[in-house]
C-alpha cells in the first residue's frame, strides 16, 4: 500500500454517481488519491487484471450482474485489496452477504459524504491489514503443524475430527478422506483406554503425557502419548486439540534398556549365589567321601545316599541357572530362518498332532540371516512349546509369520491360548519365574540369552483369553532370496 497517494478504483455504470463519490473522495483532507473508473462489470474485471489497487468500491447494480458477482470474481482471482459495495438503497440481506464474503464494508449511495468516506476508507485499509496479518499468521501456523513431526487432531467434543496434518496422516495411515469420517473413539485399540481418555479430561482442561494403544488403518498397533487440550473458536464453538506422539521405539528401548539391566544384575547376582552355595555344597561332598567308608550300618548309608543325591541335584540346578545366563558363544553362518523354523516345528509336530493344534504358516520371501542355527533354533522352538502349551486341545491354532520390513526380519509367533496377565508379562523372562506346575522356568531366560547374542530383540503382546503373540526381530544385516543368490 502507498504511503503517499492511494490507488482506487471504482465500478459504477453510472457516470454521475461516479464523478459524485469521486468528489466526495477528493474532498477528504490530508490524503491524496489516484482515482481509476470502469463503467461496466467487464471492465472492471478488466483493471483489475491489469493493475493493482489499494482500494475498490463497487456498485451493487451493473447491468445483469451485480457488484456480489464482482467481488466474488475478484476474491476467486486473487485480489487481495479491500472491497467496499456501493447501493442505491440499504438492503440487510445485501449487506449480510457482502461481508460473509469478505467486503471490508457496505455503503448506501444516498447518505454518502466526504465524512463517512474518510471514515470507510481508513477503516477498511485498517481492517484489510489486520487480516492481512491474520492470514500470514494463520499460513506461519499451518506451516508449522504440517512440518512438525507430531500428529495433530482437531476434534469437536462430539468425537469428530474435523482437522489434521500431514503428520497425522502419514501416523495413523489414513487418507483425508477417511480421518474426516472416523469418530476419535475409533482410533483407541481398547475401550477402557477411551473411557479412561474421557473420564481423566471429564473436569479437566488438559491432559499431559496420557499414554493409550493407538490403532492405525492397517490394524496394526501403535503406542502414542497424547497431549489434550480444550479451546473454543472464534464462533464459540469448542473443540479438543490432540497432538499424538509415537513413543513406542522409545518404549521399546527403555524396556530393552531396563530387560538388559535387569538381567545383567540378576546374573551377578546368580554367579555370586553359585559361588556361595557351591563352597559349602563342595565341604559336604568332601564330608561325605570321609564318612562313608566309616559306616557299617547299611541304613545309615541310606541317608548318605540321599543327601549326596540331593547335592547333586542342588548343583546341577545352579548350573543350569548359571547357563541360562552364561552369554552364548555363537557359531555364525548364513542360514535361512524360514528353513530354522521348519526344523524348529519338526521336533514340536508331535506335541502339535497329539493336542490336535491348527497350524499356519505365512512365511514370507525367503531370506539368509547371520546365526547360529543350532541356538536359535532352540530359541524359537522354546517360544513354540510355549505356545502350544498355552492352548487348549483341538481348539488352538498356531501362527507362524515371518515378513521383512525396512531393515529387518520379523518372526511372530502366535497362540490363540490362555493369555498372559499384565503383571506376569513384565516377569516373563526372569529366570525360575514360570506358570507350569512341571516347568523350571529358565526356558525364556535362555531364549532371551540367545536372542540377545545375535542382537536380536524380542517383543510380547498378550490378552487374556484371546491369546500371545511373541514377535522377533532380527537385524537384516545382509538379506538375500534364494533366488538371488542362485543367480549369483
């Protein structure tokens, strides 16, 4: 805009209402003004293609089309000055509509004077820059919630989402079209989670850090943060703004993280109680040896017997601890792990056939990985067992998937059994922890030994009554297909 002489242009078809709001106009003190007249609606979209104005008054008659028809030609073009329509009579629907679509203000022909237009004219200029702010503002936001990594949701208390950014999108894998149909409840892989969502914001503002499974399009799961928080619109109307982050790597690693030290403290732990308990158990062997020969009663060597027994037992069980700890000294080789599993599966198809268990198999492309066939081996068919035991007979199925995704290769392994409860599933890879009334519980332990050997991680999600599902991921430090390699 110049700070100097301002650029109007006025679209009147009538000469003399132009020449008299063009001296209304010039009569305004301590402004200047470079006035530029089209008399029909086909020239005024004609200036204003070619030139650019600081201000335009229209006239509401212009033969068959109209000073509304003008301006929303103009608005759809892009002009960005402000726009005034000019009536030879008030109308309040006329006037209403003006300013819906964005006319900076409506002015009666007949109670013009050089006051009023002042008056229009610096209120108009003022107003256009304030919005003209406004809008640069709104672009700088929009701007920064469609780069910023978060996901951010805008919703109505009523549950539907009415706005997102691309974040969102890419987050929950759905499309613009149907994010702006789902209710935000649909997104919760549980119920409790959105009762628990509406029951902590119920006589709250905001809500900080509310963890929930999320549920993306593809139904895969995924673990957010959500940070809520109630505003109202500029109409009034409330809404709820959501902005989700994706914490579940970060979870991952602090469970890895917390596993890994944890299990670190626990073998110090065990090879200091071997130590302890293996002295003593050495002096009763060694008094043992000593006294025997010096029994002649045969009943007395009886108890002799049962307590050297018993020693061995105590010790073989703190070996087998110790080596559920012992960190595994691996023979590495390029193996297939579809091929391990096929072998995994071939020595647990008797305990599959006599509990009538459905087995699946989705194996997907065939892949080499760095491993110690044997070990692993032992760790998937450990999972297995456990899998099959945790089902019921002639109603289990079985799940076997393997698939790759970025830079790694996934092993599932799933049951439709009995389930895990919360509390059980953070002990389940502690050792002697089991829920068999006949197991040891070091087969996890050594499971996770092994799989931590190859850098591999292991995740478990579990629903009671529905079942488990044991998910490992192996670092796809080199893959290959079969196929490829026999080109090779």
């Amino acid at each position: 805009m110049s700070t100097e002489t301002l650029k109007l242009l006025i679209v009147d078809d009538d000469e003399d209402d132009f020449y008299l709001t063009s001296d209304y106009i010039k009569e305004i003190p301590s402004k200047k003004f470079d006035i530029t007249w089209a008399n029909s609606f086909n020239e005024g979209i004609k200036k204003l293609t070619q030139d650019n104005f600081d201000l335009c008054f229209f006239d509401f008659l212009l033969g068959a089309k109209t000073g509304i028809d003008l301006l929303k030609m103009a608005l759809d073009r892009g002009v960005s000055c402000p726009i005034v329509l000019l009536t030879g009579k008030g109308d309040q629907h006329i006037d209403l509509e003006a300013m819906r679509l964005g006319a900076m203000d409506y002015l009666v022909k007949s109670e013009l004077d050089s006051e009023k237009l002042n008056r229009c004219i610096r209120y108009s200029l003022e107003r256009a820059e304030s919005v003209r702010r406004l809008r640069e503002s709104e672009t700088r936001l929009r701007n920064i919630f469609e780069h910023i990594k978060d996901a951010v949701l805008l919703k109505r208390p009523n549950g539907l989402i009415f706005y997102h950014n691309t974040a969102a999108l890419t987050l929950l894998g759905f499309d613009e079209t149907d994010i702006r149909q789902l209710h935000f409840r649909d997104l919760f892989v549980t119920v409790s989670d959105y009762d628990r969502y509406v029951l902590a914001l119920e006589h709250r503002d905001s809500l900080d850090h509310f963890d929930a499974l999320l549920l993306r399009k593809n139904n895969e799961r995924t673990l957010c943060s959500l940070h809520i928080s109630r505003h109202t619109d500029s109409e009034g109307l409330p809404y709820i703004m959501i902005v989700i982050q994706d914490i579940t790597a970060r979870k991952k690693l602090e469970r890895d993280r917390l596993l890994a030290e944890k299990a670190a403290s626990t073998a110090r732990l065990v090879r200091t109680l071997a130590h302890e308990v293996r002295n003593p158990l050495t002096n009763i062997h060694l008094s043992l040896d000593q006294l025997e020969p010096e029994l002649e009663d045969e009943d007395l060597r009886l108890f002799t017997d049962i307590i050297r027994r018993n020693g061995h037992r105590i010790n073989g069980l703190i070996t087998e601890l110790l080596n559920s700890f012992k960190p595994q000294e691996t023979i590495l080789k390029h193996v297939s792990i579809q091929d391990i599993l096929e072998a995994a599966l071939a020595e647990a198809i008797d305990r599959i056939n006599l509990k009538k268990i459905t087995l699946i198999k989705e194996f997907g492309p065939a892949c080499l990985l760095e491993l110690d066939a044997s070990k692993i081996k032992i760790a998937l068919l450990n999972l297995i067992i456990n899998a099959i035991e945790a089902m019921e007979p002639e109603s289990g199925v079985l799940t076997i998937v393997t698939y790759i995704d970025d830079e790694t290769c996934f092993v599932k392994v799933q049951d439709n059994g009995s389930g895990i409860s919360p509390e059980n599933l953070n002990r389940l890879f502690e050792p002697y922890f089991t829920s068999k009334t006949n197991g040891l519980g070091l087969g996890l332990a050594a499971t996770l030994t092994i799989l931590h050997s190859h850098q591999a991680t292991v995740e478990v999600e579990s629903e009671l009554e529905k079942g488990t599902t044991f998910t490992v991921m192996f670092p796809l430090a080199k893959y290959t297909s079969f196929a490829e390699e026999e080109m090779v």
